[in-house]
C-alpha cells in the first residue's frame, strides 16, 4: 500500500494537530477563488489514480479502500451534475500504478501494487474503453514496477520509466531501477528502451515542447521511501534515439515532488518528503540550469507528483497534500512574480490525493487520506 503504512502513524500523531475544516454537506456552484463540496464518491479511496476523458468526465480508479483493501473498482465523475456513476472494474486490483490518456480516447492503466505492503507488483496493463465502460488487458511490460511515471509522447506512445520492481517487505521498497519501455498503442506491445543514468523511484516525469521527457529527482539506492535517498539529479529522455542524456541537477535533492510544465516552457518544481520547506525551482529547456523561485506556505509531499495543476491562467494550484498531514491548505504559484499566495482552503483536510483540470477550467480533487489517518470519499472543486 505503498507509503501508506510508513506515514500512518505519523498522520495519526499529527491529525489532532491539523487545522482541519469539517467538511460542508451541501453542494453548489463554487465562488471564485472557493471550493465547492461534490458529490461523493461511491467508495472511499487513497493513492487512486484519475484521468480526465475526451468526454469531460473524469475517470477515477484504483487505490486503497477502507483500511486500505485494494480495489479493481472505478467510478466516472460528471462535472455538469457534480455527481458519481460506477463503470467496469479493472481486471486487477492497483495502487501505486500510472494511468494514461490516450490519443484515441482509451486509457491505459499500467503496473502498480496488487496487495498491501506492494507484497505483490504488476507487470500487466489494461485499457479503458469510455464508449463501453469496460476493460480489456493488453500487452505486458517487461518488469513488473510500482512508484514509476508514464509520459505521453507526441507520437502517441507512452513511456514507462523507473520504479521498484520488488516488495516492500518491513516497509523497506526494493528493487529501484532506472529501466524503461514504451508501450504502442497501434500494437499493444512494450518495447525496453534506454536505460535512465540513475535508478529512481517517486521522481517526475515531464513532456518538453521539444518532445523530450525531462525526469526529475527521486529516490536511489536502496529504500525507496528513504528520504535521505531523494537524489538531486536530472536527465532528459529523447524518443527519437531511445537515449537518455544527463542534464542540470536541482538545488536540493528531492522525492515526492511535483512538477508542472509552465506556459513559458519552463518547469516547476515543488515540494519533497523531506522536513522542511524548501524552495520552488524552475528548470530551463535552453539552458538545462535550474534557477530558485519562491517558497510556498507549506512542506507538501505528492508521492507522485501528479497535484500540481497549471490553472487555464497560467497559475498553478497546489492544495492539500501536507507532508504527513492530511492538509486544508492551498496556495497558487504566478509565474510572472514567482510568488505563492494562499487562495480558499479546502473543507476536507486531505493528503494522497490526485487532482484533475476540468474542461470548464475548474479543478477537481478527491478522496485521499483524511483525519483520523482513514481513506475518504469526499470531492471538491476549485474555481479560479
């Protein structure tokens, strides 16, 4: 169950000590700058993974249950009733997998844990299919992986990069690889490409406008969840040649982080699981530098980096996600100052949670780790 066991009890510790709002039972249109409660999901859920459909809706699947039973199950949001509908189960349960949107509408979900503690990882991939609501699986991928990024190419694959490949036995995650393949959807067959320069876990994985993936920090070397094994270095992928080539490394090493491509090119960073707050940093297609912009508010950790959202004005939304703290705080990222300025809290305080831009421009959250260290299924929109 991924970082889940390793933080229980510490968000049990801390979760009395959380500025924590109850959640409101009504639904309505969200104010500018304020969220709005949702519908709530048909089950609870933590470390799920969420993908917006060509449609507007959003598909929601996978993660931790009550007491964090793993689930196949998957749910659609509609964003004009704000309310829930099941759709199929997955073939196979999954936390701690990567799920993609594809050129053609389907949704490949792929590796992940299929039993708490990752006793069990997969190398099995399925794909969504929005017209019929079911799943089918598809090609496997060479190394059964967990905690690694998927990044869709500008020619419609999907690369797999890094990730363990063992359990996670005594809490320790083993098997940190820098391996890599990509998946073609025309085929449903997974090439082994390059292998990444430095073996890496929780690290980002980000689509450049030049086509390169720019993959960032991580954890190296021995437990995945130590965080005196986050790495500072990065390095960039290049599709064409299958080559990965070293680039600038950032000012503090760092895993858990999230990273959002801006509309100038360049690249946030935020966040870590360490234990202080560090520094937001930029990095610079042209240069391959890195450069320090502003500090946020709060020590956030994302375990994947996937609840950084780039707002259709160019800001980005960070909300909840404390660093072992379920959190109600949100702030919002200008590019043109580099400053954070906190905008309306959420009603829940929530942490392992994705986050996902709707069509309107309105940004959803859902589920993730309340108080009281149990999984919710409470939703939220934020309206700029």
């Amino acid at each position: 169950m991924g970082v889940g066991p390793l933080l229980r009890s510490l968000l049990v510790a801390v979760a009395a000590m959380s500025a924590l709002v109850p959640p409101t039972t009504h639904a309505g249109p969200p104010t500018a700058g304020a969220w709005a409660m949702a519908g709530a999901m048909h089950q609870v859920r933590a470390w799920q993974a969420a993908a917006l459909l060509p449609s507007g809706l959003v598909l929601v699947a996978g993660g931790c249950t009550g007491q964090c039973t793993i689930t196949a199950t998957a749910e659609l949001y509609h964003p004009h009733t704000g309310s829930w509908a099941n759709t199929g189960s997955m073939h196979d349960p999954r936390e701690q997998f990567t799920m993609t949107l594809l050129p053609d509408g389907r949704v490949l979900a792929a590796g992940g844990c299929r039993t708490p503690i990752c006793s069990a990882l997969l190398a099995g991939a399925e794909l969504y299919h929005p017209r019929t609501g079911t799943w089918t699986q598809t090609g496997a991928m060479h190394e059964r992986r967990a905690f690694a990024t998927a990044t869709l190419l500008l020619d419609g694959r999907v690369l797999v990069a890094g990730g363990i490949t063992g359990g996670c036995p005594n809490f320790v995650c083993q098997g940190i690889t820098g391996s890599a393949e990509i998946y073609n959807p025309r085929t449903d067959v997974w090439t082994l490409t390059g292998t990444m320069h430095q073996a890496r876990a929780r690290q980002t994985a980000t689509l450049l406008p030049s086509g390169q993936v720019l993959v960032v920090g991580g954890a190296s070397n021995g437990n995945a969840y130590a965080s005196d094994n986050a790495v500072a270095g990065a390095e960039l992928y290049n599709p064409r040649t299958g080559v990965w080539t070293v680039t600038g490394s950032l000012h503090d090493a760092r895993a858990g982080h999230a990273a959002t491509l801006l509309g100038n090119g360049l690249v946030l960073v935020v966040g870590s699981d360490g234990s202080a707050v560090l520094p937001a940093e930029l990095y610079h297609p042209r240069t391959g530098a890195w450069t320090l912009t502003g500090s946020p508010h709060h020590d956030y950790y994302f375990e994947t980096g996937e609840t950084a959202t780039r707002l259709l004005d160019g800001q980005v939304l960070v909300a909840g996600n404390g660093n072992g703290v379920p959190l109600v705080g949100a702030e919002l990222y200008n590019p043109h100052t580099g400053g954070w300025t906190s905008t309306a809290s959420l009603h829940a305080g929530r942490g392992f949670q994705p986050s996902t831009l709707l069509a309107t421009g309105q940004v959803l959250v859902e589920g993730g780790v309340g108080m009281g260290n149990t999984e919710i299924g409470s939703a939220e929109v934020y309206q700029p």
